[in-house]
C-alpha cells in the first residue's frame, strides 16, 4: 500500500439531518405555473377527464331543467286557484274586460298574462304529469351526478398514485447531499402530509369546479330566457361578488404557504425528537424540546388560524351580497307579475335560479382558496421533484471483471461540502486485494467522507477513484455497491422476521445460507434462545432484541452477501467487550481475500490491520501497522496512549 498526504486541511461542518433545524424562507409561490404543472400531472387522465365533462353537462342540465318545470307546476296550481274563483260560463277574455271596466287594471293585466278556464280549478291530471317529469329529471340529475363522482375519485387516485410513485422514484435518485441538508421531518412532511392535501384539494375541487362553472352557465342561459331584465339585475352582483372573493383570496395565499411551511417545521422537530427521545431525557432537555414544540406549535396556530379565518369570510360576504340579490330579484319580480309581464311560475324560477347563480359563484370562491392550499402544497412538492438527482449512471458502464479482486485506489482525490472550504486535496493511496485498511483519527477527520467517496455517496471534486483498474465513476451504482458490504455504527433493521433481515441484501438467500452467516458472526447463539427463532419478528427499531444484538445482525447482513469489499464504520460499538473479541475472530475469517476498510475509534479493535491510516482535517498523516505506529510515537502513540489512560482510570 502506498500514501500520499496533502496538506492538513480543516473540514467544515457537513450538514446532517440534525444539522437544520430551521427552514429557508418561503419564496412567493408562484400559483399560475403550479396550477399549470399539476394540469399537465392530469393529462393521462384526459380521456376520463371529457367523460367527468359530458357527465356533468348532462347532471347539470337535468338539475337546471327542474326549476323551470317546478315554474309550470306553479302555474298550475295558480291558474286553477284563479280559475277557481271566476264565475263559470264566461271566457277569460270576458273577465278580464269585467276587471276592466271596474278600473283595476293590475289584475286585469295580470289575468290575462294567465292561462285560466273561469269556473275550473287545478288540473291534477296535468300537475300529476309535470310532477312526475320533475321527479325523473332529478333523478337522472342524482345518477349522472353520481356516475360523474365515481369516475373523479377514480381520476384523482390514479392521479395522486403516480406521484407517489413519481416522489418514490425521486428518492431514489436524490443524492445524499441533499438529503442529508434536509430535516427528516420536513422531507416526510413533503412525501405524506402535502401529497395528502394535493389529493384532497384535486378531490373536491375538480368535480365541483366543472359543476358550478356549469351551472353558472346553465342558470345564467334560463334566466335570461325568463326575463332579461331580472337577469340583468342578477348579474349587476357578479362583479362585485368576484372582487371580493379576488381580495380575500388574495390576503389568504401567503397565510396558507405559511401554514403548511410550519407544519414541515413542526413535523420535523416532532420527529428529531420522536428518535431521539432517550437522549433527551438523558440530558435534561424536555422543557427545551417542549419550548420548541410549543414555539412551532404557536406559529402553525397563528398561520392556520389566520388562513383559515380569513378563506372563512367568503361564504358569509357572498351570502350577504347573494341575499341582496334575492331581495332585489323578489320585488322587481313581484313587480312584473302583476303588471302580467311575466307569471308567478317564472318568478318561482328565476328566484330558485338566482340562488343556483350565487350559490355556485359562493363555491367557486370557497374553492379558490381551498385551491391556494392545494397548490402550496404541490409547490412543496414539485420543490423536491425538482431538486438535482444525483449524476446519472453511464449509459455504456464498464464491467468488473469475474472475480472481482477488489482493489481499490485513491488518485490525487480532491472533495470539500462547501466550495470555499477544502477538506480533502490531492489525496492517493492503495489498498491491495485482501488487505484490511483501519483509518483513524479525530472527530471531522475526514474518515466517514473517505468511505462515502468510494460508495459514491458522494461525487469526487477532482482525481479518481477505481476498482480493480475501473473509475468507479464509470460503473453503474449498482454494480459498484453489489461489491461492497457495509456495516455502519447507526444500525438500521425493518419490520419482519430476523431471518429476512440478515438475508436483505442477498435474493433467494437459503435458510442454510442464512445460519451459516449467523453462526459466523455469533448471532446464532442468541437467536436460539428466542421463542420463534429465526421468524421471530423484529419492528423498525429492533424492540425484540439489545443494542448489540442488532449491530450482529448487520454484521451478519454484510456476511451473508459476500463481498469483495467490507465497510465497517465503527461496527463493534455497540459489542461487549467478550463478543467483540468472537466478532474480531469472525472478521478475520471473512477478510481473507477480501478489501476491508475499518473506521474505528477504539484503538483496540484494529491491531490486527495490515495497514493503519491517522487522518487530520481531511489527510493522510501517518500510515503503517499498529507496531510501527507505536514505534514512530506521532500521532497514532498519541492517540493509543490517551485511550490507554483512560481504560486505566476507568478500571481504577
């Protein structure tokens, strides 16, 4: 093996998911293109889209129809009560000449605008008919209406199934650096809460929106019909009703970005603190934690309260303006009966109309601030759609050759987080097949980010990095992790047996397979003693078994997929001393043939190392075995001196 070593370099501060507690600050949000982009999200649907369009046309239409018809009825029943109360035997012509001639002019205009029979009362037989019209025309208006539900929820499901599967697939391409500069919580928050809201908004809005801009056209086309002057004094509130709506919305749109910018505030505290309850009681930070909470919680409060509040005026002010309508409406319509311009069914019609007007207008507004929070939330969601993916794979990636031996070389690599601060520069070294590479140092050295380069967690600045010959950046992801095994100090299982997981990483793993890799790692001895063995079922955070037991288990994982380089970042952390000494012994067994690069802090566990690297602020300043280190008394004496005193005087 051979180093190079740069010049010490101090590593800055690399961002985590503890690292931001804080959001940025919300930029406008730009609501016409969202609104355009979620649009083009809906274009598979489309075909589905026109028969939600037809469906409502022909609702509409029905429900439109209904009042009108409710009109004739109407004036049926008032023909017939009129008809009623003249003498029989005389033509209408004759009484209203009657009226007349006895100078009350009003009801003589207004009878004979009227369709009567003196002496004969309500026809039943045609009110039966009118009625039974009625009854079937609402119906079909139910059934369409239903029907056209139906196929929204089913257009808005698919919808939102794919960007899912979109985000899902996003995750997957994002590099770690982004991920690891975004808080847990707010990324979560994103992925469940704002797709959820996006949902939801679509649901409600897209069926309703199509229904009240037809029924706005639909009621608007009858009234005019039935009387263009009353129509005329109907629409006299639209621009005004409008107005406000534009106004409040308008002072509504920032209090929802707020609203859901602090619920990702919120999330991602709760959860910070979610995982790290222990710790937190440990230190004593309960009421700090609390204070947070109870900050963030305030915040999401105030915003929510005011968005909600303020989207919350529209009903009352259109209600308000809509009611000035129908007073309006009812006199002026009073007015023309009785002059006979119009009948008493018309009126009955253009008032029932006039409500449809404004009640649709009233859910178009409502629907406009329900939309700011949808698209807020979509925003949040394009936001993270958009983040950069990681650089993609070759499109003709090289192939490592069958074995694959595993060396791995470092040529004048050069990386830092922050463009302006180095951290690692013209950095070389060789590890030859089968060697074990220990690489220690201080906190912020730089040994994680080594590790981090080879898997391609994150890219290099400068130089290169290759296996067996090949730039690493030359072959695909997939090919290159296939070859390595990693065990890291955060231990990560998934709910299912233990079996599944020490077999995660190895498909058709065989359940010989996967004892022979518990027996090697030690993990055997305690999975027997468990009621259902290897089916016994673990959760997320591993409750069924200790701190140390898990960190086997991902020994294990690593065992049993048989790579041609091993990872260990402090691996044996969470071991008792007695099973670490097991765990050491089936290492060495495993690192035969094999490249192993070890990140340790306790001293103890690397003598056995073929080669030691000590790394300051990102460099290389010591190599050789764990004798000749001692020997040379730098950095690595030091280092194994501090950690020998202290082990004497926790022993004293």
């Amino acid at each position: 093996m051979s180093t190079t070593a740069p010049s010490p370099r101090r590593r800055p501060v690399a961002p985590g998911p503890m690292g931001h507690m804080g959001m940025p600050g919300e930029k406008s949000m730009n609501f016409r293109g969202s609104s355009r982009r979620l649009l083009q999200v809906l274009r598979p649907e489309r075909v589905r889209l026109v028969l939600v369009v037809l469906l409502s046309v022909a609702s509409v239409a029905l429900a439109v129809a209904g009042p009108r018809l409710l009109g004739q009825a109407t004036n049926v029943i008032f023909n017939g009560f009129i008809g009623s109360k003249l003498p029989a035997g005389i033509s209408q012509a004759d009484a209203v000449a009657a009226l007349r001639a006895q100078g009350q002019g009003t009801q003589a205009d207004m009878l004979a605008a009227m369709d009567v029979v003196p002496g004969q009362g309500i026809d039943t037989g045609a009110l039966g008919r009118i009625l039974l019209v009625v009854l079937a025309v609402y119906v079909g208006s139910f059934a369409f209406g239903w029907v056209q539900g139906r196929v929204t929820a089913g257009v808005v499901q698919r919808t939102v199934y794919r960007m899912r599967e979109e985000v899902e697939a996003k995750l997957s391409r994002l590099p770690l650096r982004y991920v690891d500069g975004q808080p847990r919580g707010e990324l979560l928050s994103r992925v469940t809460n704002d797709i959820d809201n996006v949902a939801q908004t679509m649901q409600q809005t897209l069926s309703q929106l199509i229904t009240s801009v037809l029924t706005v056209v639909g009621v608007l086309a009858m009234m005019f019909w039935i009387s263009p002057l009353l129509a005329v004094i109907a629409l006299v509130t639209v621009p005004l009703s409008v107005l406000v709506a534009a106004m409040i919305a308008k002072r509504s749109r920032p209090q929802f970005i707020e609203q859901w910018a602090w619920t990702g505030k919120l999330n991602a505290h709760i959860e910070e603190m979610y995982t790290g309850h222990s710790l937190v009681t440990v230190f004593g930070r309960q009421e700090e934690a609390a204070q947070v909470f109870a900050e963030r919680n305030e915040a999401l409060y105030e915003a929510s309260f005011k968005a909600q509040f303020i989207s919350g005026v529209i009903q009352p002010a259109l209600g308000f303006i809509s009611n000035l309508n129908y007073l309006v409406v009812a006199v002026v319509g009073g007015l023309q009966v009785a002059s006979g311009t119009i009948s008493l069914g018309d009126v009955q019609a253009f008032i029932q109309y006039s409500r449809q007007f404004t009640q649709p207008i009233t859910q178009i507004a409502s629907m406009a601030n329900l939309l700011q929070s949808g698209i807020a939330s979509a925003e949040r969601v394009f936001e993270l759609l958009d983040a950069p993916d990681q650089t993609p794979d070759p499109l003709e990636p090289a192939v490592l050759p069958r074995p694959t031996r595993g060396r791995v070389a470092f040529e004048d690599v050069a990386f830092r987080y922050e463009a302006d601060t180095p951290l690692i520069d013209d950095l070389s070294l060789v590890a030859e097949p089968g060697e074990t590479i220990a690489i220690v140092g201080p906190t912020g050295a730089g040994k994680t980010t080594l590790v981090n380069l080879l898997m391609r967690f994150y890219e290099v600045d400068g130089g290169r990095i290759t296996l067996d010959g090949i730039d690493t950046r030359d072959l695909t992801r997939d090919a290159l992790r296939s070859q390595t095994g990693m065990v890291l100090q955060d231990t990560w299982l998934f709910g299912g047996t233990i079996a599944e997981n020490i077999a995660y990483g190895v498909d058709g793993a065989t359940r010989e397979q996967i004892v022979a890799a518990a027996q090697a790692t030690h993990v055997d001895r305690f999975v027997r003693t468990l009621p259902d063995g290897y089916d016994t079922r673990i959760d997320d955070e591993g409750a069924a078994v200790s701190a140390g037991e898990k960190q086997l288990l991902t020994i294990a994982r690593a065992f049993l997929a048989d790579p041609s380089i091993l990872i260990l970042d402090e691996a044996t952390s969470s071991v008792d001393t007695r099973t670490e000494v097991l765990v050491q012994q089936a290492m060495a067994a495993l690192r035969t043939g094999r490249t192993s690069f070890v990140i340790a802090h306790r001293l103890s566990t690397i003598r056995d190392a073929d080669t030691i690297l000590v790394m300051e602020h990102g460099a290389i300043v010591e190599q050789g075995s764990h004798a000749e280190l001692l020997e040379a008394d730098g950095a690595y004496a030091r280092l194994y001196a501090s950690q020998f005193a202290a082990a004497v005087v926790d022993e004293v």
